[in-house]
C-alpha cells in the first residue's frame, strides 16, 4: 500500500510560495528602489514603502493595499515635495522622514518574510510528523474513503485527493495556534 504522505506533498514550500513574491518581483523591486537612489532620498523612501506594501500585501494582491502608516508616509513626502523651497530646518526634517521611513519599510518587509519562512518551516514539520493513520483521521468521509482507494491502487481522484489533504495538513498544522491561546476552565 502506498502512504498518504505522498500526496501531502511540501506543505511548507507550498505557502512560502503563495505568501511571499516570486524572484522577478523581488527583481523589479530593487531595481525601482535602486533608480530612485540616484535621483533623491524622499524618493527613495517612496519606492522603500510602494516596495514593502507589494512584499508584505503580496498573499491579498488581489485586492492592493498600501496599509495606514505606508499612504501616511507617502501623503507626508508628497507634502514636503509640493511645499516651497526648503530652508535647512524642513529640509533636515525631510530628510529624517525619508531616513525614518526607509527603516521603517525595510523592517516592515523584512518582518514579513521571516514570519512567512517561520510558519511554512513550521506547517512543514507538522506535516512531516503525521503518520498516515493521523493523516486519514483528517480527512471528512468521501474523502476518506477516496484515501482508501487511492492507497489501494485507485489514482482516478489524486489529484482532487492531494489538494484535500494539502489544506487539512495546513489546517491541522495551524489549529494547536489557536487552541494554545485558549485558557482551561
């Protein structure tokens, strides 16, 4: 008989993929930030932040969004572009703004990856530590019994079957989460 893990597959590889940009886009993004380097720092600081909201807003990049603080810190240098010529003072503040701004988005993106690379490490060994008794005891009826087929020799429904058991792996990976921060009574 053949083991359901089979049909598990890189559960962890499988998320990281979806939750963080593909290599072209990490690409574009530098490239962009690099081209704003050369023209002026308030720039730069707004390629950083369009840059960190692509990274951090990539798994929801059906519906954009820039976040509340990113529009504020755009709306800000958009204000100090438009405003007159700077004496030293306001253009000092602009400067720390930009500084301020560019940490900002670097750590906001930075944050985002680690976390997306912790939790797919993390899915990945729950689902390594699943044996196919616990892997069958996941999956609802139909689907159970489709396991038992599959095992047997039947592949007419693997890869409907694969996708089943990839989402219940992720879900039972990610329930103990949820259950750690409930209190006993």
């Amino acid at each position: 008989m053949r083991s359901l893990r089979q049909l598990v597959g890189p559960v962890g590889m499988g998320y990281l993929r979806r939750a963080v940009p593909p290599p072209w886009v990490w690409t574009a993004l530098a490239a962009g930030v690099v081209a704003a380097c050369l023209i002026e720092l308030p720039l730069t600081a707004a390629a950083a932040l369009l840059a960190s909201a692509i990274v951090v807003h990539w798994p929801r990049r059906a519906r954009p969004a820039l976040g509340y603080w990113r529009a504020l810190g755009l709306a800000l240098l958009a204000v100090l572009a438009w405003a007159p010529e700077p004496d030293s003072l306001s253009q000092w503040f602009e400067h720390g703004l930009a500084i301020a701004l560019l940490a900002l988005a670097g750590l906001s993106a930075l944050a985002h990856v680690l976390q997306a690379r912790r939790l797919s490490r993390r899915l990945q060994q729950a689902a390594d530590a699943m044996d196919d008794s616990r892997l069958l005891a996941l999956l609802p009826g139909e689907a159970a019994t489709l396991a038992h087929r599959w095992r047997a020799g039947d592949d007419s429904h693997a890869d409907e079957l694969a996708v089943v058991m990839h989402l219940a792996v992720m879900h039972a990976a990610l329930a103990p989460k949820a259950a750690d921060g409930a209190v006993d009574a």
